[in-house]
C-alpha cells in the first residue's frame, strides 16, 4: 500500500509519501517546510499567519512529495491527512487540500490525529510489535501512552501544565539564550554544574505519572533574579549551571515517571517490552540517557526514532493513515477538522495534554 500525507496542524507544512508492503515500511519521501521566519517578528506561531501559509504551500509540497518519490496520484491507494488536534486554520487547509485530491483522484481519505502519528512512528521505523509504551514530548505536548493498536490507546498520565519543550523555550528566553531553547539550553548546560543550584522535581511526591513543568520555569526565573541580585548580573558560568540544574531537574522527573508507567505497562505483560520516545525533546542527549538508564534497569527495549520523524513530519500521518485503512477505517466529504482531539477518549479530555 502506497500513501500520500498531509500534515499542517502547526507551524510545520508537510507532505510525504509511505509505502507498506510485504517486504517492509519505507518512506518514498517526505517534505517539511517551516515557518519559523515568518512567526519569527510576533515571538510566537500566529494561527492566521499559519493557516493562510499552510494553504500557500500545501500544494507545492504534494507536488515535491510525489516528485521526490517518482510517483503519480494514479500510483497511490490512499491519502492520510491530519484532522486535529492543532491550530484549526492549518487543519481545514490540510483537510482541503487532502479532499480535493482525493475527489479529484477518486482514492480513499484517510483523517488521522496528528498525536497518533507521533505515536505509530516507532511502528514505522523499527516495526515495534503492540503494545508498547510511548512517552511524547515535544514543544506542544507530553504525554505517557500505551499504544495497542492504531486507534487504541491508554493514557497513563502527562504534564498538567507546560509541555518540556515549552519550558526549555521560555527558560531560554529567561536567559537570553536563542531560540528554540532545546538546544541552545542543552548546550549551555554541557558547561554547568547541575549540582550548583537547587531546583524543585515538581510532583515527584505525588503517585501516578502526571507531570507539571510550568513552576520549574519559576523556579528557574526566581534563582536568575537571586543570582542577579548577588552579582550585579548573571556571569555566564551561573547560567550554565543554572541550564544544567533545570535540564538535570526535566530529566529526573521524566526519568522517574517513565519508571512508573512502565510498571503499570509491565502488568500487561507484552511479548517485546519497549519504550518509544517521540518529539522535539527526545533530541535531548542528557534526557534521552536518563531515559535509556530506566529502560536498562527495567529490561525494556528503548526505541528514539531519527530526529526528522521525530518532529512534525506526514510521513507518520501517511503511515498511521495505513494502519487505519488496514484496520478498516475509511473517511468521507464529510471528514472534519477538530482542533481538540484526545487520543484517549476514556481519558480526561485534553486535561493535562499541554497546548
Ligand atoms: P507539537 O509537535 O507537540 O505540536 P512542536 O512542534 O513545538 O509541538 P517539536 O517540533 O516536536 O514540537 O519539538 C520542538 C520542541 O522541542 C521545542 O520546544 C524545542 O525547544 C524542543 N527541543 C528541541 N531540541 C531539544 C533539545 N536538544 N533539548 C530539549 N528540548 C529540545
Ligand atoms: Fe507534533
């Protein structure tokens, strides 16, 4: 089976082509186009700059996708669009577009939610048998899963407040380091003392893998002023150990979290016990080791996939698209786009999703 996808829930416009055969998983090609520049002067991803920018360039991805991949629209079997959750502009555009082709073509329309892509892709890359455990975390989200099939997910808990990516981003901007703040705080942090300043591990002290980050960011924004106030300033050797506290405190708690949701995973007992990391974060070396150790002392497989499928991508939008049209699903004109949309409908709606 061979899928084209579409994803535009965010900043990101994307197209890419996936093909699933007997022999394996194989992305033909895959397209992203960002549009960091353009939000660049508001500080910020503007919802009506995005969408009217998703609308421009869908196109023109489809084009280079199917280019890229040697392929006519007649090749494919199907088309996989991201139908929520995200920024509802980019979403319709997405939907648009995914609906005129598919009418035009006369080949299926597949809606997938953007969370389920993220969490497939450790199928598409390493073809991890189900159920596995999946933590996402990027700048939007985080979020303790166990998938079991293409539309059967357990939430088992995820941050309350900001997503990690998030608090990387604004204690960057707390710091006057660039943006995004992932890597430029993981740099800064490779020179600090994590030891040196003392952070909180917010709800450590609470059962269960629910996780908040959004009081870190204060902590880290009272620590700054104190050092500011003994200083006169805040010397570069501070803030390097103050990036190394704050990163050294999201690894612990994740670490820490990922420890008990694998526990409540483990009581399923799955033949090939394994834990996938997906999103932005997971780039983190220092927080993928701590992830790593947990997995180690618990014999779990660790999977990360590569960075690019990692992060807003369509070639996981195509490939989850697959599994559900394997599985049955099929969409009509009348698909919708839903800026709200819990991969766990037994869970607590978006409580505690992030964005
Ligand atoms: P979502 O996919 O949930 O809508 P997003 O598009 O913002 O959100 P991603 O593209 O997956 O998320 O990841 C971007 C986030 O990852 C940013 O917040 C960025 O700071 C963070 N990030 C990137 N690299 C690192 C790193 N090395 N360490 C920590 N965080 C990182
Ligand atoms: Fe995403």
């Amino acid at each position: 089976l061979t899928f084209l996808g579409l994803e535009s829930s965010c900043d990101d416009t994307a197209a890419a082509v996936v093909r699933v055969s007997d022999t394996g998983r194989e992305v033909l090609a895959s397209v992203v186009s960002g549009q960091t520049e353009l939000h660049a002067p508001f500080g910020g991803v503007v919802p009506e700059i995005a969408a009217r920018a998703h609308a421009e360039k869908l196109d023109l991805c489809v084009e280079e996708a199917l280019a890229k991949a040697g392929l006519a629209l007649s090749d494919l079997d199907g088309i996989a669009v991201t139908a929520g959750p995200g920024l509802i502009g980019g979403v319709m555009s997405g939907v648009m577009c995914a609906k005129g082709l598919a009418a035009g073509s006369g080949l299926p329309l597949i809606g997938v939610n953007h969370l389920a892509g993220h969490a497939l892709t450790p199928r598409l890359t390493d073809g991890l048998d189900y159920p596995y455990l999946m933590l996402l975390v990027s700048g939007g989200h985080c979020q303790f899963l166990i998938a079991s099939g293409p539309e059967n997910f357990t939430r088992l808990g995820g941050t309350i407040d900001d997503a990690p990516g998030e608090a990387f981003d604004k204690v960057a901007k707390l710091l006057a380091l660039p943006q995004p703040g992932g890597p430029s705080v993981e740099a800064e942090a490779r020179k600090g003392d994590p030891r040196a300043i003392a952070l909180p591990r917010p709800l450590l002290d609470r059962p269960g893998c629910d996780m908040s980050f959004s009081g870190l960011k204060t902590a880290v924004l009272r620590a700054r002023d104190q050092i500011i106030a003994e200083h006169g300033g805040l010397p570069k050797a501070r803030r390097a150990d103050l990036c190394a506290a704050f990163q050294a405190s999201v690894s612990d708690v994740l670490a820490e979290k990922s420890r008990r949701a694998l526990r409540e995973y483990l009581t399923q007992a799955p033949a090939h016990p394994a834990l996938a990391v997906a999103g932005g974060v997971a780039a983190n070396k220092a927080i993928r080791g701590a992830l790593e150790t947990v997995c180690a002392e618990m014999s779990v497989a660790f999977l990360a996939p590569p960075l690019a499928l990692c992060t807003d991508n369509a070639a996981m939008i195509a490939y989850a698209g697959i599994e559900r049209y394997q599985g049955g699903g099929r969409d009509g004109m009348d698909l919708v786009a839903r800026p709200r949309w819990p991969l766990d409908q037994n869970a607590r709606a978006l409580l505690g999703s992030g964005k």
